[in-house]
C-alpha cells in the first residue's frame, strides 16, 4: 500500500495527484508522531521569531546609532576650520604685544605691528584657502549684482561707467558657490566738466 497510496487519483480529474511535501516527511519519518512534529515545527517558528526579533533590535540600535553619529558630525563640523583659525588668534596676540613693549621707539613698535599684521593675515587667508574659500578679484571689472553690492558711484576717469572702482568689503566664494558678495564703489564714469 505505500507506494500505491503516493500516487493517489484525484476523483474530479481522474489524474495521478504527487505526494505532498508533509505525506512524503510522513513517510520518510515513521517513527515521529504528528504532536512531536507539531512541537518541532513550533520551535523552529519559535526560533525564526527571536531571530527576527534581534534583527529588528539590531537595525533600531543601528538607527539610533546613525542619528547619533550624524547629529555629532553637525555638532562639531566646524571643529577643522576653528582649529586652523587659532594660530591666526595666536599672530594677533603676538602682534599686539609686540606694540607695547616698553623702551622700544614708536617707530619701530609701528612697524613691527604692521608686520605682524600682514604675516597674521596672510596665515588667515592660507587658512581660509585650505577649506577652498577664496576671495573675488571685482576691482576693474564690470558691475554685477549677482555678486556685488553698491554703495555707492563716484566718478572716475580711469575706470568705466558701471566698472568696480574700488572694494569696501572684498567678496568670497566657497568651493564654487558665492559666500559673500563684495561691497563696492561703482564708477559712473568721466567726470561732468
């Protein structure tokens, strides 16, 4: 009767029906009851569950932990470009020290501050370059309003009406986008005789 029972008829077709997946663990496992197969497949279920219960936990710690990591990142993403900042804090103080020393004439004093100056602001304009801010070159070029701000318009016989004749507050870009834009004086051209 085994293998006669296997290939059961199907009384609506009249067609030879294959054995089932759980008819052929049936067959190939005689001895086990269908309670202790029901307790099997209960405990994997119940294996299948904790293992999807520690990935769940898993995958919310790890979201947390992104969060964290990404509010940490904003937190202190200026952190790099202060530090290069302070050894330009360092030159200032050093300069304005060098203004007050006592016995020194005023002459020398002057010039050693100026010196101190120009190498402070050379190292702030290096520190700035390294994070790829760089001032705009506008003196002499035609007026924009995209990256200029007038202040206002004197005449020049040098420069050409609507050109930059000079800069107030030199303008930045940033990488490839404008950081700030250049306060400027506008030439309106020849003086009016």
């Amino acid at each position: 009767m085994g293998k006669e029972q296997e290939n059961e008829v199907i009384p609506e077709t009249g067609e030879p029906q294959e054995a089932t997946e759980s008819e052929e663990t049936v067959a190939q496992n005689p001895g086990k009851t269908v309670e202790e197969k029901l307790a099997a497949a209960e405990e994997e279920i119940a294996g299948f569950r904790d293992k999807m219960l520690r990935t769940a936990a898993e995958f919310d710690n790890y979201k947390k932990r992104m969060e964290r990591d990404r509010l940490s990142a904003l937190k202190y993403a200026s952190e790099s470009v202060l530090r290069e900042i302070l050894p330009v804090v360092d030159n200032l103080e050093r300069a304005l020290a060098q203004g007050v020393v006592a016995g020194v004439d005023a002459q020398a004093s002057l010039a050693s501050l100026l010196e101190g100056v120009q190498l402070t602001l050379k190292s702030l304009l290096a520190a700035l370059e390294k994070f790829e801010v760089k001032p705009m070159d506008s003196i002499g070029k035609p007026f924009d309003p995209k990256i200029h701000e007038a202040l206002v318009m004197e005449a020049s016989d040098e420069v050409p009406a609507s050109h930059v004749l000079s800069e107030f507050e030199k303008g930045y870009l940033y990488k490839d986008r404008l950081l700030r834009v250049a306060k400027v004086i506008v030439s309106s051209g020849k003086a009016a005789a």
